[in-house]
C-alpha cells in the first residue's frame, strides 16, 4: 500500500472519479481507499519518531560483525 | 463460494500464480488452510517470546539488554500483524486466544524447549531465527496477499535479530573456553529441534499448502536451504555440529544428514515438550492477570455499540 495522491472534489463519489482516472487509469492499483482529509490523523512529532537515542541495535548496521568473524575465524583455524 | 465451477476456477487461478485478497470470494478449504497456517505463525512468534524474556535481567550488558528486549517487542508485534491477517478470514481473535491457551492449536516446536545459557540466547537469535527466515521469504510469494505483504515487514525484522544472533555468537566465540563451550553446547542442545523445525519431507503432490500456493516452498527444500547458508558459517567458527552423518554431497548438490527424530517433533507439537505445559500456564496466567487491561479498553467501546 502507498499514498498515490491527493484529489479536490466535492463530494467523496466524486473524488472517487477523479481517484480512478488519476492513479488506475493504466491499471497500476489494484485498490484505492478514498479518505476526507478530515479523516486523517497525522503524527509528526520528531520526539515520538527519531526520538535522540541510540537505537542502532534495532538495525542491520548495528552490528559490526567482520573483526569478530575475522577472529573467530583465525582462532578456529588455529586450534584445528 | 457456492457452486463447484467457481471453485474450480478459483484453484486455476492460485495455482497460476494469482494472489486472494481478504474480502475475495475463497472456498471454503482455502479458507480453512490459510487460517490454520497464519494461527499457527501468530501463535508461534507470540509463544516464542517466553524462552527470550526469561533472558532480559540475565542480559551481560545494557545494549544486549535493549537488543534482547527490542527483539522481543518485535516478534510480539509480528503476532499482532499475523492475528490482524488470521482475523479477517473469519475467527475471531479471543477464539483463537482461547484455542492455543487450551492445547487446541499448535506453536513451532522450538518454542517448547527450555533455554540454559546465554549460549541458548545466541544461538536462538541466530539459527533459530534463520530457520525462520528461510521458510518466511518464501511467504512473501504466499498466495494469500495480506499474509504475504506482512511477511516482508517481518522478514526485514527478523534479518536484525539474525545480526544480532550472530553478534552474541562471535562475541562468546572470540571469548573464554567457557564461553566457547557455553556456544558449543547450546547447539547441541537445539541442533535436533532446528533439523526437526521445517517438518518431514511432503508429498508435493498430495501437500495442499503447497498446491495452492499458501506456501511456495517444500519442508525438505527450505532445510536444504537453511543447511547450505548456515553450516558453513558455523563449521568457519570451529564448532560442531552434533550429527556425524552430516556432510555435503558433491555429486547432488544436497545435504545429507542423520533423518531427525520426527516422533520428538510429533510430541512436543501436541504439547508435551519439556516446556510446553511451563509455557502455556505463563501464558494463561499472564491472560488472566491482563484481563483488567482489555476490559477497560474494549468495556466502554462494546458498551457503546
């Protein structure tokens, strides 16, 4: 799912006109939800999203493997 | 789906690659399989928490402990995901709740063994979570669209706690003989259950999961796969694995290894692990001592409607 776009109408049959003929009119969607801005709830507060710790352990990154396996490697070849 | 024709051409088109969405028309079998197969992923990631919490106080360091405790939080947000996926096709999630509290439904057999060491942590983190990964990506081409959209989210998580495994792994490796031993008998102790996990070979004929694309790989394919990536990488650190007839056979490109204890596996996934009763008593407990918090969330919604 991703946000495709944003339409002005006056009514939400209407906008869910102008939704198909911008964002299906070559058949790229399989489903599209027409909401009221109204209806959205937005959070932006950067405390909430990026709040300022070190979270790197939730990532990938986080861990910097290739000294250790270099390491562990070696003692292994050393010990066989 | 009323009539024989309609399901047919429903098959047809799972069969061919197509995907279901949640409010498409699905026979009933589908249906039911479908259902069977994310309850049983979502009670999995949601049991499979318990040998990890046991670990957060027992964490050596602050970061393992945020590591530990972040990868916690995520598999129990993957149960979430799965239950929202397994609720649309139709059973509501206290049945489902009610179903694995009472034996009725199954967890992954790995969830039902007790964990020793930090050793365990590790090793759990890292093969275990690879295991996982390896018949996970393959859902992601699951016929069942909702289900496989939610596996890529899962799997780019289960990629970090895989890192984060291996992490553990190499530091106790680099560190004392103890510590070497610690990671030594760990995989002994979870070499059996890991080659148990993906289940005994199916007819690929006969196994409707795989017909109909719910899953889009075999139980022997994806071990082959865990073998080719993950014993390489743990012979390369000087440990052994503990099945003498394990080897890779050149000519055919397979693994050949001793045939796993499937009576064990049968055993333990109907409830008699040696942690199984251990971990569905915490779990009830734990339901009945957050019964407060559902009821005063939900009371004053079901009272309004």
């Amino acid at each position: 799912m991703m946000h495709s776009g944003n339409v002005r109408a006056p009514d939400l049959e209407l906008a869910t006109h102008y939704a198909r003929e911008f964002y299906s009119r070559r058949q790229e969607s399989h489903r599209l939800w027409i909401v009221p801005r109204e209806a959205i709830t937005e959070l932006d507060d950067p405390d909430l999203l990026k709040p300022p710790f070190d979270r790197s352990f939730k990532r990938p990154g986080g861990y910097l493997i290739k000294h250790k396996l270099e390491a562990a490697k070696a003692r292994a070849a050393e010990e066989s | 789906m009323s009539t024989d024709a309609s399901a047919e051409a429903f098959y047809a088109h799972v069969m061919g690659g197509g995907k279901v969405e949640a409010d498409d028309p699905m026979p009933d079998d589908y249906r039911a399989a479908i259902l069977k197969f994310v309850e049983m992923h979502a009670n999995s990631e949601l049991m499979g928490v318990l040998p990890e919490r046991d670990w957060i106080l027992r964490a050596p360091t602050l970061r393992r402990k945020l590591a530990l405790t972040s990868k916690i939080q995520d598999e129990v947000g993957h149960a979430q995901l799965l239950y929202r996926v397994a609720e649309d096709l139709g059973k509501p999630r206290e049945q489902m709740f009610a179903d694995l509290l009472a034996g009725k439904t199954k967890f992954h057999n790995v969830f039902h063994y007790p964990t020793h060491s930090w050793g365990d942590v590790g090793i759990i983190a890292w093969l275990v979570d690879a295991a996982a990964i390896v018949s996970q990506q393959a859902l992601r081409d699951s016929s069942y669209a909702p289900y496989a959209r939610t596996m890529k989210k899962i799997c780019w998580e289960e990629s970090v706690h895989i890192m984060h495994g291996r992490d553990v792994v190499l530091t106790l490796m680099n560190g004392t003989s103890r510590q070497r031993a610690m990671v030594q008998e760990a995989l002994n102790r979870w070499w059996g259950p890991l080659m148990q996990m993906h289940g005994p070979p199916t007819n690929p004929a006969t196994d409707r999961d795989l017909i109909w694309k719910i899953k889009t790989k075999g139980n022997e394919q994806l071990r082959q796969e865990f073998l080719s990536i993950y014993v390489p990488r743990i012979w390369e650190l000087g440990l052994t694995v503990p099945d003498p007839g394990l080897r890779h056979d050149h000519a055919t490109g397979r693994w050949e290894y001793t045939e796993p204890d499937w009576d064990e596996l049968r055993s333990v996934v109907t409830g008699h692990g040696p942690a199984s009763q251990e971990r569905l008593g915490f779990r009830r407990t734990n339901y009945d001592q957050t019964q407060w918090v559902r009821d005063a969330i939900l009371g004053p919604a079901a009272a309004v409607a």
